[in-house]
C-alpha cells in the first residue's frame, strides 16, 4: 500500500528515496559501525557527509566560490536577527517588503537593531498580492533590503527577483531546491530545511563573503557569520543528522535531473491545482492570480460547516494535513519537492469527488 500524501507546510515530506536510505543506514552508515546520529561531528566519517553534501548543494544552485554555504542551526527565524546583525555594517537603517506573515516577524526582529524602513506593503488587502515595484519606496542610506519571496501562510509568491542597488538578504525557506537560483543576485540567502531540503533542526545561509566580518557590537559569536564560516559550521557541534538527511536529498534531487527538471515538475503540479480550483465553482483561491505560490496553494469551501468532513475524508483518502493556517482558516495544499505529481491528481480527484457529492 503506497504511503499517504503528506501536504504539510513543515516540517513536510520527503522523499521516500531518501527514508528508504536513510532507514538502511540507521544502525550502521556504510560499515563504520556507527549510526550517523551517534558519529562525532569531526570524526572522518562525518566530515565526508558533510563535505559532499556542500558540493552537492553548490552544484545544484551553481553557488560562486566568492558566497560561503553555511550549515546552522535556529531555524530561518534565527535569521530575522542575524541577518541585521551581520548585514548593518555600521549603518543604522535596511529595508523591507512587508508581503506576509513571515515578513512582519523578520521586520519586528529588525527593529531590534536598526531603523526599519518598510518600502510597501500589501497587509490592507491581506496579503493577497505583492506591491508593485513602481510603488516601492527605498531608502537611499538602507544597508539592505530585506524580502519573502514565497509566503507559506497566504500562498503569495513574487516570481521576479527586485534590483535595488543594496544587497539582497532574501528568506527562501519554502522555495529554495525546487527550482533554479541566480545566488549572484543576492548578498544573503537563508532557508529552514524543513520544506524542501531536510528535517527540521538545520538551516541553509548562503552568505556573500564580503557582507560577512562586520557584525554589529555585542553580537554573540554564535550568530556571526564569520565565525561561522570560519569553522565550517562546526563551531559548535552542528544538526548532524539533518545535515546527512539533506545531503541524501540532494543526491536525489541529482538524479532527478537537477532544479531545472524540478521546477517543470512543480509548476505542472501548481498549475493543475489552480486549474482544478478555478474550474471548480466551488473552490476558491484568494491570491491575485499573478502573484499565486507554485509551493503553497490556499483555497476555502462555500461553507467553513464543510471544513472538518473535508479534512476527515481527505485523510481517510490517504490526503494529510490539508487544513489551512489556524490565522487564515480554510485549506492549504503545500506540495513541495517530495509530492509527485501522482499525488497532486490524487488531491485534485478527490475535490472534484467531495464537490460531487456535497456541493
């Protein structure tokens, strides 16, 4: 019997490649006699883990050699701090789009340490598109500009990247791996593993190395890019179980054919949701069309009393975690990486099953 289609927003799906993998190599990784989890960070095991896996993740974005890929831990809201920490470099003010939730909690966190300049915001008509560039207003004196491409909550995702003329610290924590990535763009790049790449417990930073040396006073060593960098992400003993995880993804990832044949993958499965949402008359989406996540898609029923037989059947349908954001309600398909397409028409089929026989 195949496993259910897991829709979570995160900690989400992986690939079952990657379990089955994972499960042989559990009690003995490759002969050592050692469980990955029980192996010391510095020993020659692990350090052969890790160090492919950081190739493997530059070649998949074609990182430059002049960006550091880091390996930490605290989660993309350890980066809300960290990013103003490391990026400031003496001066007093950052921008940010305000596009989402995850936008307000990176802003709040910036305010900590800097003057926030908020360049536009599309909170009035709750987040269900992203401001215009022509309506930005930057602040000449900004150290960077700060932004969520992909808001997980609301589904709302910008498809461009913005030139501005500062560094680019950007949250791509739901899209990073699921399709190709300009890194050169960007002077900060940060991702919590736990939707596309791995378990939770281990976030990507990708860090310009010129951004990196200049952190604001005080600023733990812990949460200094630098230092980080510097020691190969061991600093400190690192989430080494999540990094063997994510390196297993990006092997598979490898074999899928690389974040060109990924981004195929998931914009078809994006598009036929859409379609089947759009066609329904009974299903809704709240998202200007043109700004629609291809990883996170909202959509309410007629009546919010179909809410709970909708969840109930889904699940006894093999169709888990579908139930939208406690802070927006309805529903949310979060179809990453990990979901084939298989899964998807699954999805779609049984909406048009229910819409059936309920609407």
């Amino acid at each position: 019997m195949p496993r259910p289609y897991n829709f979570s927003a995160g900690p989400a799906m992986l690939p079952e490649a990657v379990l089955e993998q994972a499960k042989a190599e559990m009690l003995d990784w490759r002969g050592s006699g050692m469980s990955v989890m029980e192996m010391s960070h510095r020993g020659k095991e692990f350090v052969a883990i890790a160090e492919q896996a950081e190739a493997d993740l530059r070649e998949l974005l074609g990182v430059p050699t002049n960006y550091k890929a880091l390996f930490l831990q605290g989660g993309a809201s350890s980066q809300f701090a960290m990013v103003p920490m490391n990026l400031l470099r003496g001066k007093a003010k950052a921008d940010y789009l305000n596009t989402g939730q995850w936008s307000k909690k990176a802003i709040s966190e910036a305010k900590k340490f800097c003057q926030v300049n908020v360049v536009a915001s599309s909170e009035a008509v709750n987040f269900t598109t992203v401001p215009t560039r022509d309506t930005w207003k930057c602040d000449p004196d900004a150290a960077y500009l700060h932004y969520t491409p992909n808001e997980t909550i609301n589904g709302v995702e910008m498809h461009e990247i913005p030139e501005v003329g500062v560094p680019l610290a950007v949250d791509v924590s739901s899209t990073l791996l699921s399709r190709p990535l300009d890194v050169s763009k960007f002077g900060v790049i940060y991702a919590g593993a736990q939707k596309n790449i791995g378990p939770a417990g281990l976030t990507i930073v990708i860090v310009r190395e010129d951004l990196m040396g200049q952190t604001v006073a005080g600023a733990p060593t812990m949460l200094d890019y630098a230092a980080m960098a510097k020691e190969g992400s061991m600093y400190n003993t690192p989430p080494t179980y999540a990094w063997y995880i994510a390196g297993l993804v990006f092997q598979w990832l490898k074999a899928q054919g690389g974040l060109t044949a990924m981004a195929e993958r998931n914009q078809a499965k994006a598009e036929l949701l859409y379609k089947a949402i759009d066609e329904s008359g009974f299903y809704k989406n709240p998202v200007d069309p043109a700004y629609r996540s291809w990883m996170n898609v909202p959509f309410t029923l007629p009546d919010e009393a179909m809410d709970k037989p909708f969840l109930a059947e889904a699940k006894s349908a093999g169709l888990l975690t579908l139930a939208g954001h406690r802070s927006v309600g309805g529903m949310r398909a979060s179809i990453y990486n990990a979901i084939p397409l298989e899964g998807v028409k699954a999805l779609v089929d049984f909406m048009a099953d229910f819409q059936k026989r309920r609407g």
